[in-house]
C-alpha cells in the first residue's frame, strides 16, 4: 500500500492514515524515486508533497536514516515546483543514498547468534536454609577458581562449594550473576535448581510395656475395678 510507503513523519503520513480513501496521485522521478500528493486536510487549496520509501530495501536498510519528510505547498504548480526541488529532493536524495549504502554493507539482517556450545555444566542448587550451592563432586574443577572469586566457600565437612546465607539477598544476587556471567565465558553452562525436599520417614509409634511388667512412674496404672 502507498500508505504504509509515505516516507514521512508529520503531517503527510498523519494525512493518509486518517483519509486512507482519499486518493493519493504519484510523480515518478529517476532511480526509482516516487513523490505523492495528498490533498492537505482542513486547509482547502494547499497540498502535501512527500516522498515515499524505495521500493526492493529490507527493513533493517532503513534503521538509522532519517525521514525525508513532506512539505506542505500552494496550488500553484510552479511554487509547489520550485519549493519541492529547493526543500525535499535534497533530503530524499541524502535518505535514498544512505538506503542503498546500508544494503551494500549488510544485505540480510543482523540475527541474534545462538549460545555457545558447552563442553562442561556446573548446576547450583537452592537450598531451604538460603545457602547457594553445589556437591564438590559436581563442581567442574575449571570452574573451581570462578567460585571461590566470587565469594563462593568449600566446606569440607558438607563436602560442598557454598554461598553463605549471611550475604544480603542483593549481594548474593550480584554475586551469583558474575559467577555465572565468568563460568559461561568460559565455557560452563549453569542451571539452577531447588534442593529436593526432604523425604518423611515414617511416623514413631510411642513404647508399649511388655506383658506383665509393672507401669513405670509417669506412667498411668490401668484403671481400678
């Protein structure tokens, strides 16, 4: 559609998306540029010139090039003429070169490139007493350094890297997102998971006095006849 074309920012591409019926007559230029006329809304007897947008660019050939912009001109040809040659092809000229320099230099789009391949994955695990950590075994010895940099403590008797509880929920934040922003520089993948929840064993069923034998003291004597 011409209106999704209008390669401007004011009140040109205002007028054609508030009068998408209103007719839109094109003047054709060299090198493919296209100026429209619109009737100009509310103000009888003067119109909007603006250029539109080149046809064959992809989206991204257009970041960073700013709007040529229409202007609004007499209905008088040769004024309109002169103030269009003298106030827009210039502009259109600059944006429409700037177009083509960016498809030169970068003919499809920049894409986001995927996350490295990891050789090695270091799991932190959530536990319930607000200690963030991980079993030694589990802990990839590259990433042995990264952790104790970042605060992290061996507890040998838990057999365990750990980030104490006692640092604030801020610094622990902070110091876990540096871990694991070095750990995948390196190469190491991290997940996070909670700690499983401790199993339930099964209910204690209280002492029975073997037969025969006397109640202890403490113990209630089996109610009198």
């Amino acid at each position: 559609m011409i209106a999704d074309r209008v390669w401007d920012c004011g009140p040109a591409n205002s007028a054609v998306q508030d009068f998408p019926d209103a007719p839109i007559p094109l003047l054709e230029g060299p090198a493919g540029a296209q100026l429209c006329v619109i009737e100009q809304p509310r103000y009888p007897g003067q119109y909007l010139v603006a250029p539109l947008e080149p046809e064959g660019f992809k989206p991204h050939h257009f970041r960073m090039v700013d709007e040529p912009n229409g202007i609004a001109v007499p209905n008088d040809p040769v004024r309109a003429a002169a103030a269009v040659t003298r106030r827009v092809l210039p502009r259109y000229q600059q944006a429409m070169d700037a177009v083509r320099h960016n498809a030169r230099t970068q003919p499809e789009p920049p894409h986001r490139s995927p996350a490295p391949e990891v050789a090695q994955t270091l799991t932190l695990i959530w536990y319930p007493d607000g200690v963030v950590g991980a079993p030694y075994k589990s802990v990839p010895e590259d990433a042995r350094t990264v952790l104790y940099g970042c605060y992290f403590q061996y507890r040998p008797h838990e057999s365990a890297f750990v980030l104490p509880a006692s640092y604030s929920t801020s610094d622990r934040a902070l110091l876990i997102q540096s871990a694991v922003r070095l750990l995948t520089a390196q190469g190491i993948g991290v997940n996070f998971h909670h700690a499983a929840p401790a199993s339930a064993g099964p209910p204690t069923r209280p002492p029975t006095a073997a037969p025969g034998t006397q109640p202890t003291a403490g113990t209630p004597s089996s109610a009198r006849r």
